[in-house]
C-alpha cells in the first residue's frame, strides 16, 4: 500500500521533532585567550560597556546597530541595550563584578526569538599576563534546539568569541605600555547622544554616579 503525501510528510515531521527535542537542554560555550596586559588593563575592557566598542565581535557586525548605555557607568548596575538588522535586539547587565578577576553579565535576547543567558569572564594570573576565559551559558529554547541541527552553538558562537579575544588581546597588548586605566576609566565624561565616528555606531550614553 502506497503512502500518501500526508502521511509522508506527518513522518517527516514527527522525525524533525523527535530529533529536536534529544537536543541537549543547555549549552555552554567556552574560549580561552592568552593576554600579554596587566590584569587591570583587561578587566576594564570587559567590565565597562564604553570599552566594548573596541573589541566586542556584534559590534563590528552590525556598525550601524542602536546602542544604548544605560545604568551605572561601569560595573554591577551597567546596562547595555542594542537594536540592529542583524544583531537583533536584547539587553545585557553586569550583575556580578569582582576587580581584576571576574565579570557575569546576564544576556537577554529578545529579537529575533527570546532567551536568558549567563555570560562570564574570569581572569587568571599567567606568564606575562592573564588568560581570559570567556563562557556563555544558558537553556537551550526549541528553536535554539533546531537550529542546532545545520550548525552547533558551540561552533557559530565559539567563533564570534574567538574574533572577540583576539581584539581584546590586541587592544590589551597595545596600550599595556601607556599609563593603566582605573576601573571604569574608558575616557568618557558627562551626558551624550553621538555617533562613534570609527565605527558610525549611534550610542547612547547616560552616565550615573557609581557608587
């Protein structure tokens, strides 16, 4: 007995599901750099939202995204929201700081689909430096489940991490010789709205006193 288009596609479908749903429930991505820089230098890169434009990987994807810096000016309390084609949309806060050694922020995407996820940078003593290790961490929603399919989380955002430590490192390295930054210190006074001239990125900088 033959089968008909439906029942076919039915098949397919109950496949596709099936092979959905094994998918891990969490994911969690992990890269490692080495940084020639003192520890200060780059903890400030990661822990204050001014210094991202200088190395963070969507940035440089989308120059013309909306970014918007809000909250504390660095640190617990700093808030980093975007808008763009193709980054999306969604709003991240540093919700855990600890000088020259660690930084969690929590990460919530909301277009084009919703999700929570836990970033972290923690900061380690090594020869000449600190080894950097950036983690992303989260649920994995059923739509992140099938797009894991064609292509593994750990691979598409491995690479975007690893273009991001790569830019931390040179950035780090390059200015390890001038005078070093005090936490929070990214050369930025008062109230703005601007367009980042290098970058043409529209930004949004509210700063509060940080207590």
């Amino acid at each position: 007995m033959k089968k008909t288009p439906g029942v076919l596609l039915a098949v397919i479908v109950l496949g596709l599901f099936v092979a959905i749903s094994r998918r891990p429930d969490t994911f969690r991505v992990e890269r490692t750099a080495h940084i020639q820089a003192p520890a200060e230098l780059v903890f400030t890169l990661v822990n204050d939202f001014r210094s991202w434009e200088q190395w963070s990987p969507w940035w440089k994807l989308e120059p013309t995204q909306q970014v918007s810096l809000t909250g504390a000016a660095w640190g617990v309390g700093a808030v980093y929201e975007w808008r763009g084609q193709r980054t999306g949309s969604g709003r991240m806060e540093i919700v855990e700081s600890r000088p020259h050694e660690y930084v969690r922020i929590r990460v919530d995407f909301l277009e084009p689909m919703r999700a929570t996820n836990t970033t972290e940078y923690t900061l380690t003593p090594a020869p000449g430096g600190v080894a950097l290790t950036w983690v992303m961490a989260g649920e994995n929603t059923f739509a992140g489940k099938a797009l894991q399919l064609f292509s593994s989380m750990d691979e598409v955002m491995g690479r975007d991490f690893e273009r991001g430590l790569a830019d931390i490192k040179l950035v780090a390295e390059s200015l390890r010789g001038a005078a070093r930054p005090s936490v929070g210190d990214a050369g930025f006074r008062g109230d703005s709205d601007s367009r980042d001239a290098a970058l043409d990125v529209v930004v949004t900088r509210q700063r509060q006193n940080h207590e």
